[in-house]
C-alpha cells in the first residue's frame, strides 16, 4: 500500500489542536460506552435475578440517562469536529490549488482544458471531505476506544476477550485488501470526471467553430464516451463499496454468533460465568465490532479520498518540470536548448529577493527596453526562439514583422514577461526584467491582443478593470470617447450598465477591440503591445483603432505585431522574425536595402494590396 500523500500529511499537520480534541472526546466517549453497558447489566440483572422493584433501580436509572447523554453529546462532538476538520482542510486545499492555477506561467495555463482543471479545484477538493470528516474522526475512536472495551471484556472473563482479540484483526486486514483496490478506482474516477468536464467545457465555448466545421456529431460522441467512461468508474467504486459492506457484516455477524456461543456455554452448560458479566460482555461485543465495521466503511470512504487528493497533489507538483528554468551551458546553442519555466530569479512579492517595486517607478515615463541574446523553446524538439540584440528607445514605435510562426507573438510575450527566456534577458532600465516584482511590471504595460476577453459584467466594470484603481465614472466615459465607443453606449437601454456576457457576447469583434483600448486609456501604460488586433476587421474599423493607436502612442512606446505596410512604413523600430529568429533590425529603408527577405516580403503585401 502507497504511504499517505504528502498533501495530506501537511494537512493533517495543520490540524493537530482538532486531532487532539478528537483524542480526547474519544477516551471519553470509550469510558461512556462501558460505563452505560455496566448500568444497563446492573439494572437488568436486579430485575430478572433479584426481582427488585423501580425504587430498588431507581438510582442506576438515572445513572444510565446521564451517561446515555454524555455519550450522545460526544458522539455529536466528534461529529463536528470532523465536519470543522473538514471544513478547514477544503478550505486550505482549494486556496492551494488556486495559488497554483493563478500564479502559473502563461504555457501552464494553456496546457489543459479548463473544465479539468475546474473539477479538480471543485469536485476533487470536495472528495477530500469524507477523509477529514469520516476516516480521522472513526480512525481515532478505533484507536482509543476498543483497547478499553477489551479491557473491561478481560477483567470479566479472560476467555471471551481471547475471542474478541483474536477475530479483530479480521476486520482490518479485509479493510486493506479492499482499500488497495479502491484507491486506484478512485483515481481512475477523478481523472474520467476531468476528462468528462474538460470536454464538455471546450465543447460548449467552442459550439459556434463545431457547427460551422460540421463536427457537432463527432464532438458529441466524444462527450458520450467520456461520460460513460465516468459512469464506469463510478459503479466500480460503488461495486467495491457494496462488497466491502457485506463482507464486513458477515464478519462481524460470524465474531458475535461465536462470542455469544462461547458465553451461552458457560452460563448454561458449565455454569462458570454468572449472568451479570456475561450479559455485559454481550452488550460491549456489538460495540466493538460496530466501531471496526465503522472504520472499515469509512476507511473505504477514506482510500476514494485519499485518490481524489492524489490528483490534486500531482496538480501541485507538476510545477517540477514545467516551472524551472536551468541556465545554458556556455557553449550550448540556443536552438539546441530546452526551456523550464519559472528558474529565472524573480520576486513573488515586493520586499522579497530581487529589486522592491518602488525602484520601477519611473513615474509613468516609458522605459529603455533591450533584448540580450534571448533564447527559448516551448518544448523540448519545439519551437524555439533565439533574438541577439535590440534596443527599444522610449515612446518609439516597433513593429515586429515576418511571415506566420516565426515567433512573433511568442518574442512579445517575452518583451511582456509573460515568458521567460531560457537564456538571455530582457533589459528594462538596464535591469533585466525578471529582477522587478511580476505585479510591478504589469501596472506599467497594456497588451491588447486580437481577442481580448470580457467578462460577465457590466460595459462600465469591462471598462474600470483596465485601471489599477478607484476610478470615477466621469473617468471611464472620458477612455470610452477617447476610444471612440460613446455612440455605443449611447444606444444601450442602461448605457454603461448594460449587462455584457461572457466573452463579450452581444460585441462584435470591432467593439471589443475598442473596449480594450478604452481600458488601455483609462490605465495609460507607459508600454503598450498590441498583438495584430486589427486583424479580420473591416477598413472603417481599422481606422478608428488606428486613430485610438495613435493617440495613446504619444506617451507611450508601442510596439506591435504587424502586417499593414502603414504600421510597418512609419515604425522607428522594425524587428523581421524568420523561422524563430531576429535576423535584423533597423527602420523600413534600412531593411530594405539590406535584408532581401525583408524586401520581399515588403512587396508581396504590396501586390497583395495590404497598404
């Protein structure tokens, strides 16, 4: 059997003071339990053996209430306790998960479908409950409480605690057997669930591309295997869980019937046991099984959690490979390099290693930017990216430029550290751009790129997310004209409270493309990247964006992904990709001259009409 996840051990670790309130009530709870078996046996035994009347059993009456109370009240307590266990360890592993999934790098957050990752931060977290909530409380009532019943069993009759002993062990060893072959069907069921989500999800927000490519059908049976494959791992665990059940009952049952055979010998036959002990020990046998037929129940409840946060841990670690970047030797060459993210030296927080944000203040004044012998692949054998040497002056114009996949959107998530290099460095103010706190940067930059995304909300909200602060709605109003989207809002019912859907449903591509930007002048970035958002756009809402462009290119530097001659022409900086690599970079006259690729390309957009 696998050693208890690691996750759950630090969690269990949090939980000590509750652990140790569980231990308590637990002893307590044992003591309750002979001591009610003792005054009910008393009490019957005065009855039928001595014929006494109410006044004669008055006194053990009332004993037996309050003990019959108490134990109800710490069963009750135990029970919160867990619920609170619960609660707290949910509570902790979702915030975890979340940590995870927010503060990833850009490539760990396209790896996957979203509706998995949902499943496992809801559904896998939630299976967690049943271990804190059912297995801890009954592991430790186990523990403690039956080595006390078989105490009391010995002190009455040495032999029938021999059989109680002796067919204990029974219980536990069927619970491991079952629990070994339920923590992988457990896991199995997590991962069908995700797989199931994961599907769906990317089924529904994708419907739209389905219906116009005709692939409705064999996306719909692709969600009907993934539910049955659910549906099948689902009844394996509830097959195992009713096997366990019956084969714990016919055990217990089995232990009773002989105990109680042994004690009817005795009393009847040999007449070496009075009616007082044995009628106890009858009443503590049901109680003992009880508490190792619980714990064997939920013991199985435990192993299926135990699998549900074993996903959820491995969503944790997957960091390992993905998230640290290891230095380039020396004489590697970049296209022969891999790439780990998250190894480049960065603050998490300000006051952290690395450089406090107040030192990137620069009062909204656009930075120096340089690239120094970047280098970067996705995957090992993937794309990769190597860029030697470009200066960025501030509030120039850069256009970077080359023909589909040669690294153009990917050198600009690295200009916006969205990436890191696996090499090299992007220098701001001389500073490479992995020394400053991640926040820091992101305050300075706006990246606006052909698909921005809108969130459920109001046309106000969409606009004021833009900021890094408390904005009036005189403020917004002012970006929004600026953006050239007033007349919009004009239209709508409730003007700036117009409810926008998800993903800007109800905009078309163009006023999305303006939303973006009026967020952008509400926050006025001192750099601002623009990722082809003209694309697909008709000629009369390119220039409105252009126009938009233009405007907040005045204080800013701007450097764009671009394809029209206009942008490419009146750049101070052009930078060509070619297959992954900055060949040069120079202003639109100087690669002509000197860079026939450039040249050529420059002339097909011509005869092709894109001015």
């Amino acid at each position: 059997m696998k050693r208890k996840s690691g996750l759950l051990r630090s969690q269990i670790s949090e939980l000590r003071i509750c652990l140790a309130w569980l231990g308590v009530l637990s002893l307590a709870l044992g003591a309750a339990i002979v001591g009610q078996a003792a005054l009910f046996a008393e009490i019957v035994e005065r009855i039928l053996a001595e014929g006494a009347v109410f006044q004669g059993i008055f006194a053990p009456l009332a004993a037996l209430a309050a003990v019959m109370t108490l134990r109800v009240l710490l069963s009750h307590g135990n029970g919160r306790l867990g619920l609170h266990m619960a609660a707290e360890a949910k509570t902790s592993l979702r915030a975890k998960v979340l940590r995870k999934l927010t503060g990833g790098t850009l490539q760990a957050a396209l790896d996957g479908r979203a509706g998995g990752k949902v499943s496992l931060t809801l559904d896998a977290v939630d299976e967690a409950d049943s271990y804190f909530s059912q297995y801890v409380p009954r592991m430790m009532e186990t523990v403690l409480i039956p080595p006390i019943l078989l105490v009391a069993v010995f002190t009455q009759h040495a032999f029938s605690g021999l059989i109680m002993l002796l067919t204990a062990p029974f219980i536990p060893i069927f619970m491991v057997l079952i629990g070994m072959q339920t923590r992988k069907k457990s896991e199995d069921k997590v991962e069908q669930l995700a797989v199931f989500s994961g599907t769906f999800l990317d089924s529904l927000q994708g419907l739209a591309t389905l219906k116009l490519f005709g692939r409705t059908e064999e996306r719909q049976r692709e969600i009907e295997r993934s539910s049955l494959g659910f549906r099948d791992a689902t009844m394996g665990i509830l097959r195992v869980a009713f096997t366990n059940s019956l084969m714990l009952e016919l055990i217990v049952m089995l232990s009773i019937g002989l105990l109680a055979l042994e004690l009817a010998l005795r009393l009847l036959v040999y007449r070496s046991l009075a009616f007082g002990p044995a009628f106890f020990i009858l009443l503590l046998a049901p109680e003992f099984y009880s508490l190792l037929k619980n714990m064997g129940t939920a013991f199985h409840s435990g192993r299926t959690a135990m699998g549900a946060v074993r996903k959820v841990e491995e969503l944790l670690e997957e960091s390992a490979m993905g998230q640290e970047n290891e230095a380039v030797d020396s004489g590697a060459s970049p296209r022969d390099a891999e790439v780990r993210y998250g190894g480049t030296s960065r603050p998490e927080r300000s006051g952290q290693a690395g450089f406090p944000a107040d030192e990137m203040a620069w009062n909204r004044e656009p930075p120096l930017i340089e690239l120094r012998q970047l280098c970067f692949r996705y995957k090992p054998g993937g794309f990769a990216l190597a860029a030697d040497t470009a200066s960025i002056a501030p509030r120039s114009r850069v256009a970077i430029v080359g023909s589909s996949g040669s690294g153009k959107t990917t050198l600009l998530h690295l200009i916006a550290g969205l990436l890191r290099p696996l090499s090299g460095a992007v220098l701001v103010n001389g500073r490479p751009l992995a020394d400053y706190a991640e926040e820091t940067w992101y305050r300075h930059i706006g990246y606006i790129t052909q698909h921005p995304y809108i969130f459920a909300g109001t046309f106000a909200e969409n606009v004021a997310i833009g900021a890094d602060r408390e904005v009036s709605r005189a403020e917004i109003a002012d970006a929004v004209g600026q953006a050239e989207l007033t007349g919009l809002a004009a239209e709508w019912e409730y003007g700036y409270d117009t409810m926008v859907g998800e993903g800007g449903r109800g905009l078309s591509g163009g006023e999305k493309q303006r939303l973006a930007l009026a967020r952008a002048f509400l926050k006025r970035p001192s750099v601002i990247l623009f990722d082809e958002p003209t694309v697909g756009l008709d000629l009369s809402t390119e220039r409105i964006l252009q126009r938009s462009m233009d405007e907040l290119a005045k204080q800013a530097t701007m450097i764009t992904v671009a394809h029209r001659l206009y942008t490419i022409r009146h750049a101070d900086l052009i930078l060509y990709m070619e297959n992954g690599v900055l060949l040069d970079s120079g202003r639109h006259e100087e690669l002509m001259r000197r860079l026939p690729q450039y040249a050529e390309m420059v002339e097909v957009q011509r005869k092709g009409g894109l001015q």
